[in-house]
C-alpha cells in the first residue's frame, strides 16, 4: 500500500524536521558488516540448513508460513518476520541473511491475505501472530518448528511494524522487537476522518492501488472504511510501554509517507528511562530499495548484540 503512495514532494521537510527533533541518546547500532551478508555458513551434513512450507491455524482458518532454518541442531533461537499490507514486499532477503547469521525466521501470510484462508482485517494480524507463536510454543509446535520459544524477536515491516508493536504487547516473553518503517495507522485514521464520504471512496483506490486480487474479504474501499471508524485505535504509542522493557530497533526512512516514520511512538521511547532503543533514519524509501544492504547489516549487528543470539560464527 504505501510503496506508491509516498509524498516525495514532502522528502526536504520531513527528513529536516526530525533530524531537528531533540531526542534521547539512542545507539545507531555497529557498521560492521556481519559475515552472514556475502557468505555462506559452512555446510553441516548432519543438520544442515532446510526451507519448509509450513501452516499453522488462526482462528479456525490455515495460515500460510514459511519457516527457514540454519545449519546446526535446534532448537534454534528466531526471528517472526511480519510483512506489510498486502505484502508484495516480503523482506526475503533480509530472512535469508539471518538465516545465514544462525537464526530460524518465520515468515507468514495474514488470514486472509496470499491464499491463506479467512477475510483480512487490519487487527487480524496480531491475532495471527498469537496463534503462530501458541503454535510454536506447543508439545506438537517443538517438533514441527525447531525454535527455541525462550529465544524469539519479532520484526515487522510497515503493516508488519503495527503486528510487531501489538505482539509486543500482548507477549512480554518476546525477547526484542524490530520495527522497519512501522505504520501508524492512527495518523491515517485522523486524515482519513476528514475528508467526506464522496471524497474518502473517490481517493481510496488510489491510496489502496496494490490490493486488489492480493486479499480475500478486503479491497480499497473496505480498507478506507475500516481506517476510518477504527482506526484510532491502531496506535503505535499504546506499545510504547510494552516496547520499553525490551531492546527495539527502529528504522525509518526519508523519503517515506510521514505515517511511517514513528515519530510519536520514537519520542515516546525517547522520554522513558527505561528504554533500550537502537534508531536510524535511513536516506532511501519505505522499502529500503537501495539500502538494502545496509537495513540487513543494521538488523544482523542488532540482533548479534541480544541475549537470545546464536553462537558467533
């Protein structure tokens, strides 16, 4: 969704503004660039490493997921790595480079979305991500996944981000969350409450223009609709605690739709005492299209910092 409907015009303004705004110290993370970026790990015949089509059950409905696993005996610590809306951006090669760093990623379709089953709606992703890690964390979930339930990071992108921050709160045994371009969609709720009926149908399509035949049950102007009357609810900051209490890493980007940019959920962190926050402001757009090297080397070097990290290689 907000790949095309980035105000670039706005690019000098917003990217000013918060460089402007004062902020609490926060680390920018390593520049190193980890191993895992251009190398393969060594092969282990024994276990090596494996992709798989999964599927887990939200809700009574078969979600889609696929889970990458690294070399070497489990069970391995992961990474739930949550895409946006609709998800034509999936971050994969940001899950292979963890993958090579030793770390099992999880990555799924919401109900709803990409041929998993049920209709989408924009809470159904936290519900989703309930029922992944229930999933994981059974006697039968063991098994199936190979993930170390103590050892788990959540990071979502756009969409992924608000999944991520919800998930944050409702599962304080998440170990970190990493937030990549997160959407706040209350800042759309706002906006979109403005305009009347006639003009939020009429801009819907072309807010919403990469939806269509990727959704079951949700089109633009369902979307439009839903953001309207619900979304104020859907606020970054309402996690802010939640957040506080774990490491979180935070990217945003320059020339991304001021939605994106966190700005109240980042100056909330910034005030509290208690907050482990790694930032960045990234020069390039909402999809990290030409940093990608640079978002993999940020997140590799976060999450290497983190208790729950696989043994160095």
């Amino acid at each position: 969704m907000h790949f095309r409907r980035i105000a670039l015009h706005r690019y000098c303004t917003i990217a000013a503004a918060l460089f402007l705004i004062p902020l609490a110290p926060v680390s920018s993370g390593a520049s190193a660039t980890p191993a895992a970026i251009d190398q393969d790990p060594p092969i282990n015949h024994v276990h090596p490493a494996v992709g798989a089509g999964l599927q887990f059950t939200s809700h009574g409905k078969r979600v889609n997921a696929m889970l990458y696993l690294p070399a070497g005996a489990g069970p391995h610590p992961a990474v739930i790595l949550l895409h946006g809306l609709p998800g034509n951006e999936q971050n994969l090669d940001l899950a292979r480079a963890m993958q090579r760093a030793g770390w099992a990623v999880v990555t799924f379709h919401y109900r709803g979305s990409w041929g998993s089953g049920g209709t989408f709606t924009l809470g159904g992703g936290c519900d989703d991500v309930d029922a992944l890690l229930q999933d994981i964390s059974s006697h039968a979930g063991r098994q199936k996944w190979d993930i170390d339930s103590h050892r788990m990071v959540v990071i979502g992108h756009s969409y992924g981000g608000f999944v991520a921050a919800c998930a944050a709160r409702r599962h304080p045994e998440l170990t970190a969350v990493g937030l990549l371009a997160p959407w706040d969609i209350s800042y759309d709720a706002v906006s979109f409450s403005k305009l009347s009926e006639r003009d939020a149908r009429a801009r819907a399509p072309s807010i919403f223009n990469d939806v269509d035949g990727r959704l079951t049950g949700a089109n633009a102007q369902v979307l439009m609709q839903a953001i309207r009357t619900e979304g104020r609810s859907f606020t970054l900051t309402a996690a802010a605690s939640a957040l506080s209490r774990r490491p979180v890493l935070l990217a945003t980007a320059t020339r991304d739709d001021p939605d994106d940019q966190a700005d109240d959920l980042h100056a909330a962190l910034a005030k509290m005492p208690t907050a482990h926050l790694t930032y960045r402001l990234f020069d390039t757009d909402h999809g990290f299209d030409d940093q990608r090297i640079a978002l993999e080397t940020y997140v590799l070097n976060w999450l290497a910092t983190l208790p729950a990290a696989p043994a160095r290689r």
